[in-house]
C-alpha cells in the first residue's frame, strides 16, 4: 500500500538538567520523491527526559533520497523547552542510517522547530551498500585504503628526504629588497 517503508528514529535529548520537555514532539521528512509529516511522535509523559534517548517506529510512503528532517515541538506544558542533541534515522527497508546532528534548543528564543540537512557531510552510513558486497571485495577494499595510506606516507617522507637545497635557490634576504606597503585607496 501506500504506507510501505518502515522508520525507527531515536531521538537524543541533551543531558543539561532541564534539557527535556513535557510538549508533543513532531517530525517532518522531505525526500527527493516524497515528502511525510508533520507526525507527532506516540510518546508517553516521561518521554525526551534529559540525557535520555527515545525510539519510534512509523511507516511512510516512499521518500526517495532523504533530504531535510525537521523535529519539533507544539511548545505546550509547563516547561516546553528541550534540547534536542541529534537524530538517528534507520530505513527498515534497506537498512541506511542517518545520524543527524541537532545540537541545538528548540524553544521560544530560537524557534520551537529545526529543519536539518541530511548530507553526506553529516555521517551517512549506507550500510546496504557495504552488506551487498561479496566479503573478499570488502577485503581488497580495506586493503586498497590501507595501501592508500601507506603510498601517502612514504610520498610525503620520499618528498622531505629529497628536496635538494639547490632546486630551490634562498629567498632574498629583506634587506636586498625592501618591501613597502602599498595603502589601499
């Protein structure tokens, strides 16, 4: 059906003491095919404590890429404030993670809501792509980086060991050539 791909996201509330919230949290995902949200998240009254981590599963159409997660609050209760640290979101289906980073207060000051980028810049772990590998490619991958590195190492040693003084004549001394500063006009 229309509902086909299965979520578990885990919510990590900021351990500072009054980091938690008593307000109905929400999540929004935006996809490159679809979009979900907004949905609040079933939690009970002594859910998103400080210093806690909270897990929920719920189903979405398909979304394609995932692109931005927004996580919010409806700011109501005696102290709706809350520290949001970050968000780990597993499709069930393929089993890509995305851990994505919040550090951030969503409260009156700062907006009740963030809207984050998923990029490959935050720590996206396709893990299905690793899985479907036979393991003696994965293998010959760990050592081709492991080559890598080494190759790095001994180019920026070969490079050091070899710079011969005379290829690189010295630098004039200042008091060949003064330098003035030119004012900027």
């Amino acid at each position: 059906g229309q509902w086909q791909v299965a979520w578990n996201l885990v919510v990590f509330t900021g351990s500072a003491a009054d980091a938690g919230t008593n307000a109905d949290a929400f999540i929004d995902l935006q996809g490159s095919s679809g979009h979900f949200g907004p949905y609040t998240l079933p939690a009970g009254p002594d859910a998103f404590e400080a210093g806690c981590r909270d897990s929920f599963t719920f189903s979405t159409p398909e979304l394609g890429e995932l692109q931005t997660v927004t996580i919010g609050h409806n700011n109501i209760g005696a102290a709706p404030a809350w520290f949001v640290e970050r968000l780990e979101l597993t499709n069930m289906q393929t089993g890509e993670r995305y851990v994505v980073d919040c550090g951030a207060w969503l409260d009156d000051k700062s907006g009740c809501s963030r809207t984050l980028q998923v990029s490959a810049e935050q720590p996206l772990k396709h893990q299905r792509q690793q899985q479907q590998q036979p393991p003696w490619q994965q293998q010959q991958q760990h050592e081709q980086a492991a080559a890598a590195v080494a190759v790095g190492c001994s180019i920026t040693t070969a490079e050091l060991q070899t710079v011969n003084p005379a290829a690189h004549p010295p630098a004039p001394a200042a008091s060949q050539e003064p330098v003035t500063m030119q004012p900027n006009i």
